[in-house]
C-alpha cells in the first residue's frame, strides 16, 4: 500500500522479502535518489518510510523476477522530484541509485589511504600525513570548480552531487600521487601551487579524453594514474636536486614507520573495489568492476609476494614492495574493470603488475635516478606509472575484443557508440591508445611548467641538509636533535629547488 492507501509496489528488495511497501514521508537514513548529475539534493532530504502489509507470494516472485522495484507516488508537496521533465508519476528506482557508501570508501581512499602509505620516512609522518590532509582538502574545493565548469555548468550554475564529489576525491588522488614523487624536497606553498596547476590540467585532459575523444576509463589508469605519476616524474627531473645526498640518513624508514605505511596499503587495498566502481554505470557494469578489482588485487598481492622473495637477499621479504606493488593490481585493472575482462583475466592482469611493480621498485628506480635524475620518493612509477600504462594498453586489448555476442543487451552501457553503430570496436581501440598518448603529453607538458613555477625563490623549498625533516615546517614535541636527525643548519651552499 502506497502513503494515500492505495495499491502500489515495494521500493526495497529487502522490503520485497519483508513484505514492506512505501510512504511519501521523510527519512533521514535514505540513500540520495535521482540523476546523479541533476540537482545534487542531500540525502537526508529524500526517502520512502517502509510500511508492512501482507503480499501474495506469486506478486511478490513477480516483482523479484522483473528485478526492478518501484514505487508510484503521487505528486504532493511532501514528494522531492529530483527530475524536473519527469511525469505526474514518478518512479524511485532503488537498484539505480547512486549510493553513498562508494564516495565514503573513495574519501577513505584519499586521505587515509593515501596519507598513511607516504608515512614511511622515519622523519618525515607528520608531514606525509598532514600536507596529503592539505592537498586534498583544497584540490576537493578547486576540483568542484573546474570540473563542474566542464561537466556540470547548466543556467550558470555548477551543479553538484555525489558524482562531483566523487570525481573531485579522484582528482585529489592524482595530485597526491604526483605529491609522492617530490615527497620531502618541497615546501606547502610549492605543493599548493603544484595543485593549483595539476587540477586545471587534470580537468582539461579528463574533459578531452572522456567527451571529446569519449574514451573508456572508469578506474583512472590513464586519467588519475597515468596523469599523476608521470605529471609528478618531470616536476622531480626538473626540480632534481644534486646534492640531495646530505639527506640521504632521513630518507630511509624505520620499524614503526613502515607499520604506519601499511596500514595505508591496507586501507587502500580494502577499498579499491569500491575506488575502480563508483563511477561506473550501475548493475552490471558496477558488478564486473568490483569482482575484476577484486581478483586483479589478490593476484597482484600473491605477485609481489612471490616476486620479493625471489629477488629479495636470502629469500626475504622487502617490506617496500609489500606496501606499494600488492596494490599495482588495482591500478592495472582501472580501465578494463566495467569491460568483459573475466576473472581469469583479472587474475592474469594483476599478477603481472605485481610481479612488473616488484621488479621496479628492485632495479628500475635506482636506474631511473642515476642515469634519468628522477628522485622519486615513493617509487610512483613503479606503483602508478607502469601499471596504470599497462591498464591502458589492457584496455586497448579488451575493447578491441568487444563484440555484441559477448555484452548482449550490456554493449549500450559499456561502449555506447559501438552499440549504436557509430564506431566499430577496432576505432575504439585505436582511440583509446590515442587516449593514453594524449594523458602522456599533459602530464610531461603539465609538470615540466609546473617544475618551473616551483622553482620560484620566493616559494621557499627546504635546502638540501633539510629534506625529509618534519621540523622544518612542524612542532615536533619532545624531539631533540640526535645523530639520525643530523644538523638542519647549512653547512655548505645547497642547490635550490
């Protein structure tokens, strides 16, 4: 029965089971409804209050079959109609709706995920910690805007909702992985600067990569990953620093900061099913998202793992490739997550970012300083570079693949202008890998500028005796200066950033 006493429909599965049906009244604990790009009304605005009434078993197996529960209201002063061309009736379809636990988990991912994964430096957590809170806290903010001026600009206003604001978690995390290439040899009005920049650039290469060139790429490995690692490279090898060996005794970790940093891997890999999803098209396309995320991740685990022993002295493991390379698998699958990838596939996949991820962070990063000059502090491109490339080139692979026999009536959501005859899956393809060329040339463009903004005097880095130290810019309590600390004075002239 529907608010007014008439017959109606159940508007909850777990209502369908119980026997619930709706009222037009307000609950606070409901779930935001409607178009996610429409008004963005908060959540405790809108929701149905659950009724029992006794329903007739063969009702109730129909509706479960249909698997599209929705409840008939009438239109009331009391009923919030989030789309404004709707008819007199409106239609709340719960399976459709946006939920807001897949930002909290992306939120979770941002600041406490991210945070704690660059806390490894033994003298460097408060700082790891608080610039990411920083960062992101104004990337959020600027995101809204820029985004929205490319996304959601109707009538003169941005209009924002839960897909803003997930979107804007999304930019943050690239501008916090671009933050951990240069970790601990800038200063914050550098960093701000550097967001400042990163943001504007991020919109303009997700707004050309995803409308212009209406690419595939759910999870970010071009957009977010491929972005922000390679961004973050060239801002280093311009603000390489020669003599940064005066730090070199503070850009180690210790037992408990090594803890620290997994608690963030732990974070980030609980959540990145949730991270690669959330933007995706609800039903089934969220489904394979998840479960390749998923598989791709364990795989990616078991890699780094096996791989670290092996290459590891006496068959031990390194607890930096523990940290960073289990995750590769989350990276590598963020394109071809929504696609038919399979589980096999996920599992492939995300063993070979491990197993290339681990690799990296043993041979490739000390090549990449001594012969490139890149000082990557958090091994980026081993982490997002390198497998966020690979999930570009996976998807490339799988869209190429893609054929109506294989999607049936899903090819719509997935590859809208293939279903519609527009593109042939071959032409996705090749726009796709035109996709990660045009991420590559943002990025190099984007952090050589950025490299040179950095390099004003006025923005005060740290001097090369100063690095990695969280006394130069925090109240440490109860530290005094000791042989692993070292001097922060200089000695001898340092070379700016």
């Amino acid at each position: 029965m529907t608010g007014d006493g008439e017959p109606g429909c159940c508007s909850d599965l777990r209502g369908q089971e119980k026997g619930w049906c709706c009222r037009r009244e307000t609950l606070r604990e409901a779930p935001l409804l409607g178009d996610s790009e429409g008004l963005g009304l908060a959540p405790h605005l809108l929701g149905v209050q659950m009724e029992q009434h006794a329903s007739h078993p063969n009702e109730k197996a129909k509706e479960e079959s249909n698997a599209v529960p929705l409840c008939r209201a009438k239109p009331s002063p009391s009923f919030i109609n989030l789309q404004a061309s709707s008819p007199p009736a409106t239609f709340l379809n719960i399976q459709r709706t946006k939920l807001p636990s897949g930002f909290q988990d992306v939120h979770v991912m941002v600041f406490v995920g991210f945070g704690f994964l660059m806390a490894f430096l033994q003298r460097y957590g408060f700082s790891s910690v608080g610039f990411t809170f920083l960062l992101a806290a104004f990337a959020l903010q600027w995101s809204t805007l820029i985004q929205g001026f490319f996304h959601s600009l109707h009538g003169g206003y941005i209009h924002v909702s839960v897909n803003s604001m997930i979107n804007a978690d999304f930019c943050a995390g690239a501008v916090l992985i671009s933050f951990g290439a240069i970790l601990g040899k800038t200063g914050p009005a550098q960093l701000l600067l550097m967001t400042v920049l990163e943001v504007a650039l991020f919109g303009i290469n997700e707004f050309v990569l995803l409308n212009l060139l209406q690419v595939k790429d759910a999870g970010g490995s071009m957009t977010i990953h491929t972005f922000g690692a390679y961004f973050g490279l060239v801002l280093s090898r311009v603000l390489y620093r020669p003599q940064l060996e005066k730090s070199k005794h503070r850009q180690c970790s210790v037992y408990h900061s090594d803890l620290f940093a997994m608690i963030g891997t732990i974070f980030l890999w609980i959540f990145w099913p949730s991270f690669n999803s959330a933007p995706t098209t609800l039903g089934d396309g969220q489904h394979r998202t998840a479960l390749n995320t998923y598989y791709s991740l364990s795989a990616s685990t078991l890699g780094t793992f096996a791989m670290s022993a092996l290459v590891g002295e006496r068959g031990r493991l390194d607890m930096v490739h523990i940290q960073n390379a289990a995750l590769a698998g989350g990276v590598v699958v963020g394109t071809a997550g929504e696609m038919m990838l399979t589980p096999f596939g996920a599992l492939a996949a995300g063993f070979l970012a491990g197993t290339v991820s681990t690799l990296g962070y043993k041979f490739f990063t000390p090549i990449l300083e001594a012969k490139f000059k890149v000082q990557d502090t958090c091994g980026v491109h081993n982490l997002h570079g390198i497998p966020g490339v690979l999930g570009a080139l996976l998807g490339v692979l799988v869209v190429g693949l893609a054929t109506h026999e294989a999607y049936g009536e899903g090819l719509g959501s997935v590859f809208p202008l293939i279903a519609k005859g527009q593109r042939t899956a071959m032409s996705q393809a090749m726009y796709q890998l035109f996709g990660l060329f045009v991420t590559l040339m943002f990025a190099s463009v984007g952090g050589a500028l950025g490299g040179l903004l950095l390099k004003l005097p006025c923005l005060g880095s740290p001097a090369d005796c100063q690095c990695y130290e969280d006394q130069v810019y925090w109240e440490v309590p109860g530290e005094h200066e000791d042989a692993a600390q070292g001097p922060l004075k200089a000695e001898e002239p340092d070379t700016q950033a």
